[in-house]
C-alpha cells in the first residue's frame, strides 16, 4: 500500500474546502419540491430552473471559500464564476444525483429531466457524464476538489491574470492527486480519469450554450440569476 503524506498547508486547504463543500448545499424545501407529483413539462422545467437558482448561489458561496479566490482580481473572480458555472453546476447536480436517495427517488428526478422539454439530443450526454460519475464513486475529498478545479480553469473567456489562478488549480490539483492515490490505491490511471470528467463537462457545456437558444426561441423563462451568469436575453 503506497504511503500518501499530505503537507500542513494541504490538511488546511483540504479542511476548508471540504467545510465549504458540505456547508453550500442546495436547501431540502427546493431539492424536496423535485419530488413533488407534479408532472407536466413547463412545471417540471420551472422546477430545475428553481434547482439552478440555486445551484448557482450555492456556487458562489462555495467559490468565495476557496482560499486564494478572493485575492484575485475582481473582475477575473466574475470571470471564473461565469465561466465555469454551467460545467461546476452540471458535475455538482451529477455528484448529488449519483448520492444514495430513499427508494424511488432517484427515479423521480431522472423522469423529472427527461419529461421537462430538454430535447433528446441533450439528455444523451447529460445522462451518460450522470452515470460516468456514478461509477467514479469519488469519495467527497474528490467530489469538492473536482468542483473547485473546475471553477479555478484558468483559460476561460476575460481572464487577465491567467498565471495566478493558475498556480491556486495547480495547489488544488497536486492535493487531488494525492488524494486518488490515498483511496484507490488499485487504480493508478484513477486521477487521469477524473480529469478525463472534465473534457466531457465543456462538451456538456457547448452543448447547454445550443440549448439555451432554442429554449429563448420558444420562449422559456428564466430568473435573473441564471440571466445573468448564462448571458441570456
Ligand atoms: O436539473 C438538473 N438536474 C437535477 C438535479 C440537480 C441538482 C440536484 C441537487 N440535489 N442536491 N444538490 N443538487 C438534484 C437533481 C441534474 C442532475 C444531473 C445532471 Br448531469 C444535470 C442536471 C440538471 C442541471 C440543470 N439543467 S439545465 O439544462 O441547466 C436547466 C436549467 C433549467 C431548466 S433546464 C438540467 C439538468
């Protein structure tokens, strides 16, 4: 069994984002509302787009909390935040989907994104990057590590100071990579994989960017928020 030793500066920042990752959960009234009778189409896309809502203010709380986040430039955080919203928010409602649920329930909200007007072409790779995480079984270390690598991308659109985010995914991806190694130590290749995650989550992305034309086109509404960290009407 390889030994894994983590630094003092790395127990911390593990520490941090993990308390940061458990505290910024979606609130139970709205992920209960998900499991409502209710059926119809425009309800149930009413419904994920409450559920993005608040995904995206669950990610902003959580991206304040990375440590290193609030030094950089203001504009370049606004430009992190944007940039990485659709991916951050597709793999945290995947990690959360994929987790252990009262009998029927993952059912409920499976049947919920496929009956909510999203076309087909769509719920193909959304539900094969679903079950691709599922059988990652990333423990949370992971989970909240992935999330903040994501976020800290440093070539997204407007960013000024690349070098700097730069070397904050750099500190979040060393920690990463001792963390695979620590909790599956039989899949060496294990790391890559999870990286491998996140080419698939900008195509899910393109493809997010394609849909949101064609829902504007026949007209869906959407709340301020999402109007705004999408870049819609
Ligand atoms: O809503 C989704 N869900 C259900 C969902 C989301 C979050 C939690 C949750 N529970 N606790 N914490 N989080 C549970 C279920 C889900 C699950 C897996 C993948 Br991959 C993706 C999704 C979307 C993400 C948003 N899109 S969206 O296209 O951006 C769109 C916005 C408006 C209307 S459609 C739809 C699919």
């Amino acid at each position: 069994k390889k030994k894994v030793s983590f630094t003092k500066e790395q127990q911390a920042l593990m520490k941090v984002i993990i308390d940061a990752y458990n505290k910024h959960q979606i609130p139970q009234d709205v992920a209960k509302k998900l499991l409502q009778d209710k059926y119809s189409t425009e309800e149930n896309f009413l419904l994920l787009t409450e559920m993005a809502t608040s995904q995206v203010q669950v990610l902003v709380e959580f991206t304040k909390n990375i440590p290193g986040f609030l030094s950089l430039d203001r504009e370049d955080q606004i430009a992190l935040l944007k940039g990485s919203a659709v991916e951050a928010m597709f793999l945290r409602s995947a990690q959360a989907l994929n987790k252990k649920m009262p009998i029927g329930h993952t059912e409920v909200l499976e049947e919920r994104i496929r009956k909510s007007g999203i076309s087909e072409e769509f719920i193909k790779p959304m539900f094969n990057f679903y079950k691709s995480i599922g059988e990652l079984h990333m423990v949370l270390e992971e989970q909240a590590l992935l999330t903040t690598i994501t976020i800290l991308t440093p070539d997204r659109p407007y960013v000024k100071d690349q070098p700097a985010v730069e070397r904050l995914q750099e500190t979040a991806l060393d920690l990463l990579r001792k963390m695979c190694v620590l909790h599956h130590p039989q899949e060496p290749q294990y790391f890559a994989r999870l990286l491998g995650r996140l080419t698939e989550l900008r195509t899910l992305s393109h493809y997010h960017a394609e849909m949101l034309a064609s829902w504007r086109v026949n007209d869906h509404k959407f709340t301020p928020l999402l109007c705004e960290i999408w870049d819609v009407q």
